[in-house]
C-alpha cells in the first residue's frame, strides 16, 4: 500500500544520516521523487500516496516543500511532522514501511543523496521526463497544481529500465 509521503520522506533523512549526508529540502523532494518513480517501475505500485507537482526546479511534493521550507537550501535536522489528533501536538511521523519499500529507499539515498543540488535538478529537467513533460504542456508556468501523473511516470522510467537491459 502506498505510504504517507512524509514517512518516506522520514525514511531518506534517516537513510542519508546513517550515510552521513545531509541534504536540503530541494535534495529531499528530488530524491522522495526518484524514490517513488523507480518504485513505480520496478513494482508497477505507488510507493507515494499523494501526487508531485511540476515546479520551475523540478518534481515537488508540495507539503515536503511546505514543512521544509523554513531549511532552504541549508541542511534538513529535523523530521516530518504530522499533528496529533489526540493531543493537538506535532509528532513525528515514523516510517512503517515493508522490507522491500524499506531496502528500495535506502538504495535511492544513498545514490542520489551524495549527488548535488543541480545535478539532481538537471537529471529531472531532460527532454522527455515526466516534469518536462508536464512543465512544457504547461500554458501558465507559475500554475498550481501541475500534477505528474503516475502513468507517465511509470511509463518513463519503465522505458529506462528497458533501455538498460
């Protein structure tokens, strides 16, 4: 079942500090990304519950970007949170994945956590990825909700395993 984005997101911070890596909020949402898109091709499933967004710099989950905003382009030191129904509280939200979710992220961070921001972004923004796809479709740029569709993402990075033999 696909999870809540912010534990997989906990899962990357967690997986990036054991390597000891520390990465940006930009460096979170691509790697979550790239997390879900090879996730999409391997298993044809979802790792992700909720869609990303085609932003300027590339694929964005919007409430990633949210609760991490305040980092910038400074090192995350802190985890995802979600609010307490009980208590009103913020609290962490711990990653409850399966061991295939669990060894699949651990494997993508620490592949794309040692890569640079601008890496990262260029390996989004090739002709023909599924953001570049959607960005360019795009009448308006600056519109919310430019989601990229599971399908296309699937499809794309199905193609690139294919290409690989």
């Amino acid at each position: 079942m696909a999870k809540d984005v912010r534990e997989i997101g906990n899962a990357v911070l967690d997986a990036t500090d054991r390597e000891g890596i520390k990465i940006s909020n930009l460096a979170l949402n691509k790697i979550v990304y790239f997390a879900h898109a090879w996730f999409l091709a391997l298993y044809s499933r979802p790792l992700v519950d909720s869609a990303f967004e085609a932003w300027q710099f590339g694929p964005v989950h919007p409430q990633l970007y949210r609760q991490m905003k305040r980092y910038r382009d400074g090192p995350i030191t802190e985890r995802l949170t979600r609010i307490d129904l009980d208590t009103g509280r913020d609290i962490v939200v711990e990653p409850m994945l399966a061991t295939e979710e669990s060894e699949h992220v651990e494997r993508i961070s620490r592949f794309y956590g040692v890569r640079s921001a601008s890496w990262l972004v260029a390996a989004t923004h090739e002709p023909g990825t599924p953001w570049d796809r959607v960005w360019s479709a795009a009448q308006e740029r600056s519109s919310p909700g430019m989601i990229i569709p599971d399908e296309l993402t699937r499809s794309y990075y199905q193609s690139k395993l294919a290409r690989r033999g």
